[in-house]
C-alpha cells in the first residue's frame, strides 16, 4: 500500500482497507445519506431511480475521508496500512485502530 491514503491531489482513494479502517465514522456521519439510499432502494429496484441517493453517500464517504486525513494523517495511513498488510483482519490491527479512534473519535 502506498504511504498515504489520498492521490497528489488530496483526494481520498477508497480502498477496502481505507473504507474499513473508517467504517464506523462512515456509520455515524454518513447514516442519513445510507438510509435515504436503503429506503430508495427498497421502494424502487430500478438502478436508475436512485443514483441521486448513490451519489449522496458517495459524497458524504469521499468528504469524510479527506477530512479525516486532514485531521488524522499519520493515525488513519497506520490503521489502513496496517489492515491492508494483514488483509483486513481486525485482531492484527487493534492498536493502530485505538490509536486511530483516539486521535480522530466519532464525536467530531
């Protein structure tokens, strides 16, 4: 994995490590963009009558992330970097993750 978890531009790249290692900020910041999307989803199976929504949680993931790079550098590039290298297993990764959760916490 790359030292970084956004491109030169600084723009976030969405890896699975990188959306896992945010993944509860992603629930608690991004919730009201998922569920309009679900009940969309529910209501109508036609891909296209949805990709407002789609693009609604996409937005809200990709902020997400740029703003906690911005806030968290060098914790968030551990916490993915170490989950890319054990393939995404949690029990590798905890103490990166605490140090993570503790320098960017969900209250923010």
């Amino acid at each position: 994995m790359s030292s970084t978890t956004v491109d030169p531009s600084g723009n976030p790249i969405p890896t699975s490590s990188v959306l896992i290692a945010a993944s509860k900020h992603i629930a608690f910041k991004c919730r009201a963009e998922n569920m309009a999307f679900i009940k969309c989803k529910k209501k109508d199976p036609n891909p296209e009558k949805c990709l407002d929504k789609g693009r609604e949680v996409t937005h809200c993931v990709l902020s997400l992330l740029k703003s906690l790079h911005q806030t968290c550098p060098k914790e968030m590039d551990a916490y993915a970097g170490c989950l890319y290298y054990h393939t995404n297993e949690f029990e590798f990764c905890r103490k990166e993750q605490e140090a993570f959760e503790m320098a960017c916490p969900l209250s923010e």
